[in-house]
C-alpha cells in the first residue's frame, strides 16, 4: 500500500497533463500524451531513440566509474590524514565551483570532441560530490575506532579496510545518489558537442526544429533513468549495508 501511495502524486500530475492538452495542438505550448508517445514510435522507427539511451547510459556508466575510483581514495586520505586534507580539499571545492558549460571548451582543446571529453565532464561532476561525502564520513569516525585498531597493531590496510572503509559506507552511498543525479545533468551537456547518438543530441536536435514532443519525451526519458538509477542504488545498499534499514525516498 505505502507503494502505491508513492505513486499518487505522479498519477496526478499525468491526469493534469492528460486533461490540460484536451484544447488543439496550435493553441497550447505543452504537447498531448498522445503526441509524446507518438514521437516515442517516430524516433524508434528511426532508430535513433534506444540507440541513444544506450549511449547515454554508457557515457553515464564510465564517468560514474571514473569519478568514483579517483574520488574514493582523495576522499578517504583526506579524511584520516591533516597533510591529505591540506593537500587535496581545497583544489577540489574550488574545482566543484566550476560550472560544466566553463569546463567544455578547455576539456575539447585538452582532450578532444571525442567519448574522453564526454566521459571526463561526467567524471569530474562525480568526483567533487562522492569526495565530500567520503571525506566527511571518515571524519565522522568515532576516533576511538581507530585508536583500538592501532591498539591492537593493526596494519594500515586492515585499518583502511575494517575501518575506514565501513565506516564511510554510508556517506559514500549518499554521495553516489548525488552524483548519479549530476552525471545526467552533465551528460545534456556534453552531448550536445559532437555528438550523434544520444538523448542530449535528441534534445538538441528538438530544440533547433521545435519539437516540443520530442523535448517532453526526453524529460520524461531523464526521470525515468533517473528513477531506475535510485532504485538501483537502493538495492547496492541493500546488499553492501544490510544491517542498516533503507527508508525508500
């Protein structure tokens, strides 16, 4: 029941949208549900559309991955260590700072207009969040943790991996939810250069002929591969922290 009850708001939303779109098409800005989902089957026909998500998920997968092996390290050296923290926090707040649009030009002339440009955006909206949220889950630590593991002549990685590392594990998984919802925010960014395949290219391609179905239809397409990648993270801490109850958001 509570899962239905979830749902209730989004239903909705699309009965509003549903009786919002009844008057004709040239005297509304909002397509129809029905010309959304007929733009669905166009671009399928045309085999640009799931071609395109997959892309898209695949630029997301690597830049998520990217950013995650860089970040988890930075983020727990910076937070077990002063000389780590002096070192590496302060580049990367200022790094954080930098819009994604300010990046892209020097990320084409550094790299190129190829999948790197593409996947190091992704990678660097990733790191900033999933270093915070590791560096300060560290440093939540009861340091009484750590003074016992050394009492006990703990080498470094049992230190790392018995400690550290558990210990950050919900912190990390907060920042992963974050930095999932920013990789799909970078990803309309970057495909919009050079790019053929893709939602953003779809998007942009609308945009330039008015397509306003195919705009709404990439929104909707956004939400709902945001929504799977919730709930896939979701089920990632379900299995790496079964002890801790899940609260579904």
């Amino acid at each position: 029941m509570t899962g239905i009850a979830a749902w209730l708001s989004t239903l909705a939303l699309l009965i509003w949208w549903y009786f919002a779109t009844l008057t004709p098409s040239d005297s509304r800005p909002l397509p129809s549900p029905g010309e959304v989902a007929s733009s669905l089957g166009d671009l399928a026909e045309e085999g640009l559309l799931w071609p395109s998500v997959g892309m898209s998920l695949a630029r997301v997968c690597a830049g998520l991955a990217v950013g995650i092996v860089l970040a988890l390290p930075a983020g727990l050296i910076a937070g077990a260590s002063r000389l780590g923290l002096t070192i590496i926090d302060k580049p990367v707040h200022m790094l954080r700072a930098i819009p994604f649009p300010a990046l892209s030009p020097l990320l084409i002339i550094w790299i190129g207009i190829d999948e790197s440009m593409k996947v190091a955006l992704i990678a660097i909206g990733v790191f900033g969040l999933i270093y915070v949220n590791v560096r300060d889950g560290v440093r939540a630590i009861d340091p009484r943790l750590v003074e016992l593991a050394r009492a006990y002549r703990m080498d470094r990685w049992t230190v790392f991996s018995r400690v550290l590392l558990p210990g950050a594990m919900p912190s990390f998984m907060t920042g992963l939810r974050f930095a999932i919802t920013v990789s799909w925010i970078a990803l309309v960014t970057c495909e919009t250069v050079n790019s053929t395949v893709g939602l953003g290219y779809i998007l942009s391609r609308a945009q330039q002929f008015s397509r306003t179905d195919q705009m709404v239809l990439c929104v909707i397409l956004y939400a709902a591969l945001g929504l799977a990648s919730e709930a896939l993270v979701g089920l990632i801490e379900r299995l790496a922290m079964p002890y801790r109850s899940v609260t579904v958001r």
